[in-house]
C-alpha cells in the first residue's frame, strides 16, 4: 500500500488563499508546502519533490500560465499533476489552462469536498504514471524511456554517427555445463551488473542481452560528444572489474572468467523496431555487424579488446596495436583491425 | 449587525470546513491584508497600472467570496473586469464604495470571529 500522504505545493500570491488551501490539504492527510508566486513555486520543484501542485493563476512575478509552460517543457516535471485553483473571469481562461496540461481547474473559493475528491484522483493517476514509467525503466534503459517519454514511440530509425559495442564471456558454454543452473544465474546477475555499470558510467546504452552476450551503444539514442573514446574507456573499465572479480572467484575456488570485447563506429540506422505491440530500441547497419564481428576475433586473435580503423582513428592517449587487415565474412575488402593494450592475460 | 454584509451561510460552512479557531486567525490575516489591496488599488489607479488594478481587484474578490462578503466581492468583481475606466472620477468614487463596503465587512467578520 502506498503511503496516501502527499507532499502538495500551494502556490497563491494571496496570504488568505494560501492558508486556507494548505489548511484544506492538511486537514485531508496531506503535507503542504508553500509558495507566493510562479518563480518560487518552480524553485521549490526543481529542488524537491513533490506529488501534485495547487496553483493560482492570477500571481505577480510569475503568473499560473507560465508555470504550466515552464513545467511541460522540463522533462523532469512534465508529468506532475497540476489542479489549479483560482478565481479567473471566463472560460477561455480555463481552457487555456487544461490546454497547458493541468489536471483539472477548481474554482475560487474551493469547495472543500470537491478538493479532497479532485486530490484524490489526480495522485491515484500519478501513481499509475509512476508505476508505468518503473516498468518501462525496468525493461528499457533509462535513456530509451526518456526519449520514449519525450518523442511518443514510432517504429522507424533516423541515422546517428555512434561505436557500438559487443562483448561476451569466453568459454561460457563450457562454464555452464561445469557447474548447477544456480551458479550459472548468479554469475549473469553479478557480470551484468558489473558491464552495466561500466557502460553506463561512460555514457553507453546497454540494448540487448542474449545469455552471456551484450550490445551497447555509445552516441545513441543520446548524442555523445566522443562517442569512440566512451566506448574504449568503457570497454578498459569492463576488464578491469572482471580481472577484479576473478580475485573473488578465485578466493572461493572459481575459475576465472574472460571477456571478449568488439567496438566499431561509424554511421548506424537507430529506433524501434518490432510492431506496434512489441518492439525493441535497436541499430543496425555495417557498424553493428562489423563490431560483432571483432568481438567474434577477440578469441581468434587473443586479445581483450579489438576495434575498427574508425575508432582508432578517434582515439587520444589509448595505447593500440595494429593488427593488419582481417578478411570479415559479409565484408567485401579485408577491414584494419587494432588492439586496445590491456591488464587481461590473452 | 447588518445581516446583508457576510453571508452567514458561507461562514458556518468555511467554519465547518477550516474549524472555527482557524478562521477565526484567518479573519485576522485578511484584516491585515486587505488595507494593503486596498491601497494597492489606489496607487495602481493614480499610475494608470491596468494590470495591477485587476489583480488587486482579483484578490479582493477572491478573499470576500471566501469570508462570505458578497456585495464587497461583487463591487471587487465590478472592478476587475472593467479595469481602469478612462474617466479616473469614476473610478475613484467606485474605490470609495468599495473601501467603505471593506468597512462594514472587516466589522461585520470581527463581530462573527468573537461571536
């Protein structure tokens, strides 16, 4: 059961108005905060949370209209519900308020009864809301719900310039076999926390997990100022916590575990792709299939980390090593490839 | 008392709502305000600010619908949505109806918050 007392702000420049609302909010539960015009009724939001917002419209400073202008442009609090209570002349204003996005209009002075039903409903709603947005966060990474949440959702894919990523754990299939289903899960769930991790601390998007394998991008669906130098620094730091992880392993009498890491960039096709029912955020393109592809050669070649002439050719201060040109099933000429120095043993 | 200048019926029920003692201090907070509106008004008609006029009107509408003061948030209301007439003696005598009609409700609310 959710904690039914809310966190209001009542925003009026009115002294009167002001006490009497919170006093109606109070004496229906709730806690209610204060604030004597737009400007610091916004202030206040973006400093703290809160569940639903009282507004006056008719406010020196800032005025209710373009506190609702304010709000439905910041991603942050476009979704807080809005009642606005106030005593304006004419219909058109009201309209203009529900336009704006508010929740409903109360007319001054507020009826007691019809507020405690109107805050009823508008947080019963933005509990659904929550409860909806956890879920998608949940099976979406938090940039794919934002942008989701911020363009509507359409299948369809725009061209971005992004490194992909690919990595897995060598061995796996034997690693699986050699020990109970148990073991195995809680493998996955530390590995996984430990890449998601590294990726996201570099700014990359984790979109695909299949058993030990993962896709992520870097530059997508958020644009990333060096996306090939994110996605090296990212791929270092996922060697580095599974060599540290291995220390563990091996104090409990595990054996250790390796990691093949593939990164290539370049130009990729991202959106959704599925139906209309069930889709997922995706790239395809060269890119994608050409950093399979490496990460595929991680174990032929022996090394951690393997990365095309694109994103060697963006990279500052990383030490790599050339090595020559790889014939790549589905690629028409042999591709440059390079290895990025790390801590791994090969 | 003048029966006409609060309607009783909104005051019990704001009573009912808010608790007597809290209206009671909330009386007093408009008792402190409302001179503030008042001059307000006053000083937004001798600069000519049409849209300081109307939210000083607007509020004082706002707060006598509250308290149950009919006729002073009818006068208000009048105020507010003719804003600043072009002829400022008409105004001004609008202004004096309204400050004496502010008179006999803040006596007629004082009288209610001891009764």
């Amino acid at each position: 059961m959710a904690d039914p007392t809310a966190r209001v702000l009542v925003v009026d420049d009115n002294k009167v108005n002001r006490l009497l609302l919170s006093r109606n909010v109070q004496m229906q539960g709730h806690r209610a905060e204060l604030a004597e015009n737009g400007r610091a009724a916004l202030e206040m939001l973006r400093h703290e949370p809160f569940d639903l917002l009282l507004l006056d419209i008719e406010m020196p400073e800032m005025d209710g209209f373009a506190v609702l202008e304010q709000l439905k442009a910041d991603p942050q609090l476009r979704d807080l519900p809005v009642i606005v209570t106030s005593s304006l002349e004419g219909l058109d204003n009201i309209v203009r308020c529900i336009g704006l996005g508010a929740e409903d209009y109360l007319h001054k002075p507020v009826n007691p009864v019809l507020l405690k039903a109107r805050i009823g409903a508008s947080l019963e709603k933005k509990r659904l809301r929550d409860q909806q947005k956890e879920l998608v966060r949940r099976f979406a990474t938090s940039e794919v719900a934002q942008d989701l949440q911020q363009s509507g959702f359409a299948l369809g894919g725009k061209r971005v310039h992004a490194s992909v990523m690919f990595s897995d754990i060598r061995g796996f299939t034997a690693l699986v076999e050699s020990q109970p289903p148990e073991e195995t899960i809680e493998l996955l769930n530390t590995y996984y926390t430990l890449m998601f991790d590294a990726i996201s601390g570099h700014g990359g998007v984790v979109n695909q997990m299949i058993g030990d394998g993962l896709m992520a991008l870097f530059g997508a669906p958020l644009p990333l100022d060096d996306c090939a130098g994110s996605a090296v620094a990212a791929a270092l730091e996922m060697i580095e916590l599974i060599e540290q992880f291995n220390l563990e392993r091996s104090a409990a009498q595990k054996p250790a575990i390796r990691i093949g890491i593939g990164i290539a960039t370049g130009d990729v096709v991202a959106g959704y792709t599925g139906t209309q029912q069930r889709a997922t955020y995706t790239c395809i393109g060269d890119t994608v299939n050409l950093a399979a592809r490496l990460e595929a050669h991680t174990k032929v070649a022996g090394r951690g980390i393997l990365i095309d002439e694109d994103t060697q050719r963006a990279l500052g201060g990383v030490r790599t090593e050339p090595l020559g040109a790889v014939p790549f099933k589905g690629k028409a000429a042999a591709v440059e490839i390079f290895a990025v120095a790390t801590g791994q043993p090969a | 008392m003048d029966e006409s200048v609060i309607d009783k019926a909104v005051y019990a029920e704001l009573q009912d709502a808010a608790g007597a003692e809290f209206v009671a201090e909330l009386v007093g907070t408009f008792l402190e305000e409302a001179p503030g509106m008042l001059a307000e008004l006053r000083r937004a008609r001798a600069e000519n600010h049409a849209e300081r006029f109307r939210r000083a009107a607007h509020s004082l509408k706002s707060n006598g619908n509250t308290f149950g003061a009919s006729k002073l948030a009818a006068l208000a209301r009048e105020l507010e949505l003719k804003g600043l007439d072009a002829d400022p003696a008409r105004d001004t005598s609008a202004l004096v109806a309204l400050e004496a009609e502010y008179a006999r409700a803040a006596a007629a609310l004082k009288d209610l918050r001891h009764g």
